[in-house]
C-alpha cells in the first residue's frame, strides 16, 4: 500500500495544494474525481487550511479548459485558441467554479492565497475571460495594475491587446 492508497486520519494544520488536486477536484468528469472529493472533505473536517497560488490556478485553469475541450473534440488544445473570446466563454462554467471556490474560500481561513490576493486573482480572471488573455498572462497584467505599472518589456505580442499596457518588445531593433 502507498501514501497514495491511504485515507489521513490527520492532515497538517496547512498544506500546500498542487494544481493536479485543484484538477480533479473541479473537472467532475476526471477519473480522479470522487477521490479528490473525499480528500477535500477530510481536509475540511480537519480544519485543514489550503495553500493555493497564483501559479497553482494558472495551471489549473488551463488544465480545466484542456480536459474539457478534449472530451468535446478529442484533441489535444491548442494554446492559440485562448485568444478568442468564444473559446473561453464555451468553457466558462467550469472557469466559474473554480474561481467562485477561490474567491468564497480565500476571504475565510479555509484558503490561503499565495503570491496573489483577492483582487489580483479577480483581475486576472477577468483578463482572461474579457480580453481574452492565455492565464498567466493574465496574471502579469493583473500583478502590473496592482502595483501601477503601465508599461512590460516582452516578446509576446498578447499584451497588445491590453489597451492600458504599453508593450516594449525587447526582440525588435529600434527604428
């Protein structure tokens, strides 16, 4: 038997969570499902607060949208596809999910926000959905609103869409 057949009679007063938990704890149609369900649960019998980061959800966010669109069409996604609106709106629900958890959680003691905080994590959501932004990017633009940042030096040309950002792409010589 492992470490991964066993039901913990006690979990630590804090664990952090990977995104693979947040996975298939959110897409009802992972094999994976109903464990992480049970799992939740004795965390939260526990009292166990749940450490989640801004790098977790990015990963869990597209993960989420990945394994749906390739139960819907039986490829593999293609990160293209974040770049249209009517993409992330067909799999908005599951999106919504995770991120209503996120937010009811991360304002008690039951989740613990890492590298991020309510309003960023709104704000990239919001990216996300709105622009549309690939997630982490929208996490970028987020972080930079929060600190009043208006101007990124990059090579990807995603951030032009943001109209407040000014986009310094570092590859291109001066003209």
């Amino acid at each position: 038997m492992t470490d991964r057949d066993i039901e913990y009679d006690h979990f630590p007063a804090i664990i952090y969570v990977d995104s693979n938990f947040l996975v298939c704890l959110f897409y009802e149609g992972h094999e994976l499902h109903d464990k992480a369900l049970v799992c939740y649960f004795q965390l939260m019998n526990q009292n166990t607060v749940l450490a989640v980061s801004d790098l977790a959800l990015d990963e869990t966010w597209f993960k989420l949208v990945s394994c749906s669109y390739k139960k819907d069409t039986g490829r593999r996604l293609n990160p293209e596809k974040w770049r249209q609106t009517s993409f992330i709106n067909k799999y908005l629900s599951i999106l919504q999910k995770c991120y209503d958890f996120i937010d009811k959680y991360s304002r008690t003691e039951k989740v613990r926000l890492l590298g991020t905080d309510h309003e960023t994590v709104k704000e990239a959501f919001e990216l996300m959905c709105s622009i549309p932004l690939r997630p982490r990017d929208a996490f970028h633009v987020a972080r930079m609103r929060q600190q009043d940042i208006s101007a990124i030096l990059t090579m990807d040309t995603d951030f032009e869409k943001v109209q407040d950002i000014s986009v310094y792409t570092w590859n291109l010589r001066p003209t």
